[in-house]
C-alpha cells in the first residue's frame, strides 16, 4: 500500500487515541478540577508502566519481525503465533503482579486502581504490531473510530463532577480493552496452534526484553513524571503539568504515526539490501518532520496565553509557561524519532537505540529528583526538555559516519528560520491586540500563511517528491 496513505491511516489510528482526551479536555478540566486530572494523570501513569511490560517490546520487535517474514504465508502464521503466545504468557504473568500491588500497596483510590487493571489484562489480546508489521494501517484505524465515538459521548454523559474521577478511568480502560478486540477479526486467520515448539516462542523473550529496555526508559520520562510530581508535590500542580503535556504529546502523534508507518517499509527494505532507499528515506523523512515541528513549537509558544484558559480555563493558567518549556522538545522528539524508527531499529542497530534512551531516562530522573522538591512542574518540564536534547545527541553522535547528519540539519534550517519570524510577528500582535480568543484566530491565520507559503515554495523546489500529487483528470 502506498506510503503516505499508511501514514494517514495511521494518523487518524493515532490521532482517535489522543484527539477524543483533547476534545473532552475542557469540559474534563472544568468537571474534575486539577486535582482531578492528577489524580486520573497519577494513577494512569502506574497503569502505563504495567502495559508497557505486558507489551514486552512487542510495538518494535513485532512489528520489524512480522516485516521481515510477510512474504512467506507458512513462516507468517508460525512466526505470528509463536510471538503471540509468549505475548500472552507475560501479559498474564504482569496482569498477576499488576493486582497484587494494588491490593497490597493502594489505599484511598484502590478503585481506581482495579479499572486501570481492565487495560493492563487488555493487553493479552493486543495485537497492533502485527497489523502494524503488514502494514495494514488501514484495519487499525477504521475499526477504532466508532470504539472513540462511543467513549468522548460516555464522557460528556457520564461524568458530571469530581466524584467521577473513576468512571473516567473505567470508559478510558474500556475503550482501550474493546479497540485490542476489534483486531482479531482480522488477525484470528493467521493464528494456528499445530507446529508451534516452546523453543519457538522463547527464541523471541531475548529480542523482545532487548528492545524491551529502551521502551520502559523512553517512557520514564514520559510518565514518570507524573508520578514523581504526585508523589514529590501535589495532585494539582500534577494536573497543571499533564494538561500542558498533553497538547503536546497530541501533537507529536503525526512525528509517531510517520515512524510507526515507515519502520516495517525500511526493514522490508534493508533485508533487501536496499540501503541507499532507506538513507534516501531517512533524509527526507527528516526535513519533512522539521517542517512540521517548527510550525508546532513556534505556533504553541506564540498562542500558549490565549490558549491555555480558552481550552481548560482560568484554574489552569499555571500550564502556560509548562507548554511553553515544553513546546521546544516537538522538534527534539521529531528529529529522534525519525533516526530511531527508521533507521536504527530497521538497522538492528539495538545497542545505540538502548543506550541512547537509557542515557535519557537516567538524565531525566536525576533532573527530576533535583528539581521537583524546589520547582515542582517546572522542575519536570526542564527534566524533560535536557533528556529529549540528549536522546538523539547520543544518536547523532553514534551514527556521524553512517548519516550525513550536519547537512539534513542545515536543509531543515529554513523551517526554523520561518517558524522564529512567524513567532516574532504573532507575538507583536499579541503585544497589540492583547491576549483572547479572537487574537489567537488571527494569530493563527497569519501564522499559516508566513510559515506555509515559503515552506511549500523551498520544499516544491528541493524535495517536491514530499509533495502530494494530485490527479485532477482522473486516471486513464
């Protein structure tokens, strides 16, 4: 199927997961309070940590396995069922341990706790990474857009003030548990139980907890946060700086979506030994994300005042300057994110993509340990931004002989150029016309035309082959 078509099923896959919260996040805000949202952001983040485990690296080595054997129906349905049945195994087994430590450790929201265990048993039927591995974005995006339907209109029906705190985790724990369902109607003819050895499915364990290792790290400083602040600070200031990340994580689904799309395409392609395609790939992948993360990082800091009490109101103005340290890492976890997905994973280049990510975490729990006691969010904030620049630092370094690094970065520099003068210019207006909702429209219309007029005319004449082609004649 073709590339950019997969890319767009696989932002609308990823973008129902991250849109639905955005859209409900006002009325949530509003409904819940901070301490409301942090105590769903606390508990969500230890829930989080128990699926990643579950998963077993699956959403990487999955994915680049199933790539690799899909030409071969027989080796398929084996490879397929030997994974899957080791996938089972450790998600019972973390399921287990999951509600033990609820049991044993949580006291005051042991409820909440139990609903999250509805997402984390969930995961035994999760089976996106080979859907993934086929590359039939496709299946994965369609079949979840009446599962997020029926959830945001749960919301609005169901949750009403702060005591419903859990009900919003038990439609969030739901809807994940349904959405793993809705694959099997497609992945039930690749299962087969005859031919399948025990020494078939450990052979998987090693490569899985390899790529296991930098999952669980990268996610340390995706979450882990969360639950330092509601352990370090308080359950508002836990709030404040979820709702901030939020809207950012939401906008690095497209920077996901392209590496999710691109990774089986580029290990397909290297088990062909089609190198120069992938660095080709590579290149343009990369300056096509600088054109997307500028626009973000330079839009959200420009809008951010009038953004943040027109989206969650006034009790969430201390977001403001949380997206605002935030916003720089768009382009950080774009640039890492190309380099990681579609070039070191394919590559099996698993050692600089655990080291790399390691280095991270570890970077982002000492910040975190020394700054949240004095700072609180804030403190996050910086923790996350050091350890997104160190990431593909590391990478860059490793990788300097391999890709032409110096020189993708100086052909993306145009769109951080524009994106620092569209800034310059809606923060003059901003200054003019004060902050609101009628001066962030503005900003927004005469942001897009000073970035994305001169951005299409550099992209149409050095990399028109990122452009869409359109066919106004209809094909003959």
């Amino acid at each position: 199927m073709n590339t950019k078509k997969n890319y767009l099923y696989n932002i609308v896959y990823n973008a129902l997961g991250v849109v639905i919260p955005l859209i409900t996040a006002p009325y949530m805000s509003r409904v819940l309070g901070t301490d409301g949202i942090g105590i769903y952001s606390y508990y969500y983040a230890i829930a989080y940590y128990f699926t990643l485990i579950g998963k077993l690296g699956l959403t990487n080595y999955g994915t680049r396995k199933i790539a690799e054997v899909k030409s071969d129906p027989e080796l398929l349905k084996k490879t397929f069922s030997s994974i899957y049945f080791m996938q089972i195994i450790v998600a019972v087994i973390t399921s287990v341990s999951y509600f033990l430590l609820v049991s044993f450790s949580f006291d005051k929201y042991k409820m909440i706790g139990y609903v999250f265990g509805i997402w984390i048993v969930g995961i035994i039927i999760n089976i996106d990474w080979f859907l993934f591995g086929l590359e039939r974005f496709k299946e994965t995006a369609t079949r979840n857009i009446i599962i997020k339907v029926v959830q945001l209109v749960a919301v609005f029906v169901f949750i009403h003030d702060q005591n419903d705190v859990w009900k919003y985790c038990l439609i969030s724990s739901v809807g994940y548990a349904i959405g793993f369902l809705a694959f099997w109607d497609f992945g039930k003819q690749y299962l087969v139980f005859s031919g399948i050895k025990i020494r078939g499915i450990l052979v998987h364990i090693k490569p899985c907890l390899i790529l296991m290792i930098p999952v669980i790290a990268l996610n340390i400083y995706r979450s882990m946060d969360k639950v330092m602040l509601g352990a370090m600070s308080n359950m508002s200031e836990t709030g404040l700086y979820d709702s901030a990340e939020k809207i950012i994580y939401s906008l690095t689904l497209f920077v996901s979506s392209l590496g999710t799309v691109m990774m089986p395409r580029m290990s397909s392609l290297l088990s062909e030994g089609k190198r120069d395609q992938v660095i080709k790939g590579v290149r343009n992948s990369l300056i096509f994300i600088v054109f997307m993360t500028s626009a973000m990082c330079f839009g959200v800091l420009s809008v951010s005042k009038s953004l943040i009490p027109w989206f969650y109101g006034l009790d969430f103005v201390g977001s403001v300057a949380l997206i605002n340290l935030l916003a720089v890492t768009l382009i950080l976890i774009g640039w890492g994110n190309v380099i990681r997905t579609q070039y070191i994973i394919p590559g099996k280049k698993d050692e600089i993509y655990i080291k790399s990510i390691s280095l991270g975490a570890i970077v982002n729990l000492l910040i975190n340990i020394w700054l949240i006691p004095k700072y609180s969010a804030v403190g996050s904030c910086i923790a996350t931004l050091v350890a997104e620049a160190v990431v593909p630092i590391y990478q860059g370094i490793r990788l300097r002989k391999e890709l032409q690094q110096k020189k993708y970065i100086l052909d993306s520099m145009p769109f951080v150029v524009l994106g620092l003068i569209m800034f310059l210019v809606l923060k003059w207006i901003e200054r003019a016309l004060g902050t609101g909702t009628l001066t962030m429209m503005i900003q927004i219309v005469v942001g897009s035309a000073i970035y994305l007029i001169p951005s299409y005319l550099y992209i149409n004449k050095f990399y028109p082959e990122l452009l869409p082609k359109f066919n106004f004649r209809g094909k003959k």
